[in-house]
C-alpha cells in the first residue's frame, strides 16, 4: 500500500458517521479519490494564476522603486558634491555596489518580462 492509498483510505474514514446516516455518501463524486484528485488541482490552477497576478505587480513595483531610488540616489550626490565633497565621494562608492546589485535584479526582471506568459 502506498501513502497515497492510506491517505485516501484515511481521508474516508474521517466519515464513518456519514456512513451510518441514512445515505451512503462514500459512493458520491465527491468522496472519490479521483475527484478529490482533480478538485486540489483545480484549486492549486487558481492559486497559481492568482500568484501571476501578483508576480506581474511585483515586476513594475521593483523596476519603479529601482528606478526611483536611482534618480534621488544621483540628485543627492550631485548635492553632496558641491557642499560636501568626501560625503559625496563616499555615498558615490557604496551606490555603485547597490547599482551593481539592482543592474542584476533589473536583467532578473527583463528575463521575467520576455517569458512566454507574462502578461505585465
């Protein structure tokens, strides 16, 4: 017997009181693996789309908060430099670590973009 059988077999002993009223309801569609089967996958489909949904917000979400990270990020240390130059100098070398990191995530979501199913 496999874990799969035992836990069908277990799933239709939660209804032994169903079995004694007066209909028999192991016998109805529902209470068939096959249907129980098809049911979860259904409903699995649904979530699926669902999270598409949500993975095409979250796209343009992360491009547009990368985007505009990069143009306050610029206009400050343009700033910087004019009044505080080390300051500007500094926040200059930390941002191209973060451009590096975010020019990986922008190529992640290009590649995103480009899939067959993407509906964005």
């Amino acid at each position: 017997i496999t874990w799969k059988e035992l836990s069908d077999y277990s799933f239709l002993g939660e209804f032994d009181l169903l079995r004694l009223s007066r209909a028999d309801v192991r016998n109805d569609d529902w209470a068939k693996p096959a249907h129980r089967e098809a049911t979860v996958k259904f409903f699995k489909l649904c979530r699926a789309r669902e999270e598409l949904t949500r993975v095409e917000v979250e796209v343009r979400r992360l491009r547009t908060a990368v985007y505009n990270e990069e143009q306050e990020v610029r206009g400050v240390i343009n700033r910087l430099m004019e009044t505080d130059p080390k300051l500007g100098i500094e926040l200059q070398r930390q941002h191209r670590q973060r451009t590096a990191i975010n020019a990986i995530h922008i190529h992640r979501l290009n590649k995103i973009e480009a899939s067959a199913g993407y509906a964005g």
